[in-house]
C-alpha cells in the first residue's frame, strides 16, 4: 500500500569543505597505504571540516548553494529539519542556527539524530507535516562532521569518514506526491556497536571506552546490514506492491562500497544503478545518500519521473528506506 502523499524535493544542493584527505596522506598517520584502503574500503578522498568549521557553518553554505542553483527562497519555510550526530552544541540546535543565520521568520526547527538513516527520516517528517497540512515548504538539511569525532589511531575507523552537509527543499503540490513509501526498523539493544559517548559512558551498562569518540565494531556492523537491510528492501517494496525491477536507482547509505556491492548481490541488484558517494567523499553519514543524489543530478545521471530507493542503515542501530519518484 503506497502512503498517502504531497510532497515533491523541489532542490538539492551541497557543499564540501575545501581541506581534502587522500589515502596517501593516511600512510604518515596509520599503519596503511592507498592499495589497501579502496580495496577495503573503494574511498580514495574524503572532505575534512576546518578546525572552526561546524555542522552549522556546512548546513548553512548547503542551502546558500541550493538557493543559488534553483533560483528559490527559503524566507518562507514553515520547518527546518537538520540531520546530524554531530552538532555544533547540545544547545542551541543546528537547525536552529540556521534559521537565524537567514533571519527565516514563523518557522519550526528541529534536529534529528538517527545516525546514518537521519536523511531518510528527516524527509519523512518533512512529508508528514505537508501532507498533514500543517506546513507547505520545508527545508531538510543533513550536515556532519565526523572529522571531529574520529580518532586518528584508529586505521580501521579514520580512513572511512569525511564531512560534508546537504540542503533539500521539499514542498507541497496539490495533486499525487513523489513520496511512495517508507518504512524503518531500530535494534537498539545493539546500539554500542556504533557509538559516541556524550555524558555517559555505557550503553545497557557496557562500557564505551572512547570518550566522545566515534567508535563502532566493523565486522559486526557489515554482518548485521547484510543479513538485515536485504529483507528490509524486500518488506518495504512489499507494502508497496513494487519490486526492484520498478526501481531506476538504489541509494544505499554509503558506509563502505564493498558493503554496498554486498548488497547488491545479495539483492541481485546491478551495482551499475546504484548511486554512491563514498569514493571522493568518504562516509559521510546522515550526508552520504543526498550528497549520492546530489553527485547524480550533476552528471545527469538521474531524469525527471526516476523512481529512487533510498535506504539508509547505521547507528542505533537503525535502517530505513524511502522510494520517492523525481
């Protein structure tokens, strides 16, 4: 059963902080070179946030280049959504921020933390509130700056992760949305397998050893996306009466491109239909599927009426999926 729907992404922009990381850069840090970080990984570059430079800062100039390459105004937004696990304070909120860097009055904000699934939840929300009536435009950012959390000794988490912040737009239109259907899952027993501490230092009473460090259990992470988020895909174009012959593109969350070839094969999904953004921009979390998205639309790769799989998995532990028609 398709959900009920209003709402249309109407823009996308982005933006990537202008310190790059190459995986030669790495070889001075960690035990590892070039040859074994795309063989493991298929990342070669990641963005990283100056020492000043926020998720607030990134959301920010993500919008400005919305505005700048759809010609649109957000002075009159009814929400603004930002995505991140790592905001600039506990408070005040990067949403928040936002809204008053451009001085939007009469609008909402709220940020949401759902690890690497937060995009997908975030433009969730967005259609709620539209198709509830209860707002006409919103804004969906996704910004992070893992940089900050990552510890650089650590070869097997610091060479995934770069920074990088996305901006949508979403908005009414009267007749069918593009919005098709969603659904998530959350295992939070599960959830110190990717973990950053804040003011406690266990999950269920198990120690988090790194304090306000991002650390997660690689193995098991891959073994849990690949056993759980196949029949994720599965349930979620079920409720829909779709199948992936119905989908132009699948955008996985882009953690890791052997996890996403995985993927595909265990779907039996060509990977030549799946768009990703880890190559150049590493895994930028909650950023990496619109920032996947954003890549496409620059080299035309996505056309008006593509019908996407969006789906998302990571810390929580969560996953979800939407399938939106653009």
């Amino acid at each position: 059963m398709e959900i009920k729907s209003n709402s249309k992404i109407t823009g996308l922009g982005a933006y990537l902080p202008e310190k790059i990381l190459n995986n030669h850069d790495f070889e001075s840090m960690v035990e590892t070179n070039d040859e074994w970080i795309v063989r493991r990984t298929g990342v070669r570059e990641r963005h990283i946030s100056a020492k000043n430079e926020y998720a607030s800062d990134m959301a920010i100039k993500a919008v400005e280049n919305l505005i700048e390459k759809y010609n649109v105004r957000v002075d009159d937004v009814d929400m603004i959504i930002v995505t991140t696990f790592t905001p600039d304070h506990l408070s005040p909120t990067v949403s928040a921020m936002v809204q008053g860097h451009f001085g939007i009055n009469g609008t909402g904000t709220m940020d949401l933390n759902s690890g690497c699934t937060g995009f997908v939840y975030g433009l969730c929300v967005a259609d709620s509130l539209i198709t509830s009536g209860r707002s006409n435009k919103v804004l969906v950012i996704a910004s992070e700056t893992i940089s900050k959390v990552v510890d650089y000794s650590d070869r097997n988490t610091c060479i995934l992760f770069g920074d990088a912040a996305a901006a949508s737009l979403i908005e009414r239109q009267e007749n069918k949305g593009n919005f098709l259907v969603s659904g998530f899952s959350t295992d939070g027993k599960l959830g110190d397998n990717v973990s950053c501490s804040n003011f406690s230092d266990n999950i269920y009473g198990r120690l988090v050893g790194k304090n306000r460090i991002f650390q997660q259990v690689g193995k098991f992470v891959y073994e849990y996306v690949i056993k759980n988020v196949p029949n994720g895909i599965r349930n979620l174009l079920k409720k829909a009466n779709m199948t992936l012959d119905d989908i132009n593109w699948f955008v996985p969350h882009s953690a890791n491109l052997r996890m996403v070839e995985a993927l595909c094969e265990k779907l039996n999904f060509s990977i030549n239909k799946t768009l990703v953004s880890n190559e150049f921009f590493g895994n930028t979390s909650s950023v990496s599927i619109p920032l996947a998205i954003w890549k496409a639309l620059c080299d035309l790769k996505i056309k008006a009426g593509d019908t996407l799989l969006l789906y998302g998995f990571g810390g929580g532990l969560t996953h979800g999926g939407l399938v939106i028609t653009w």
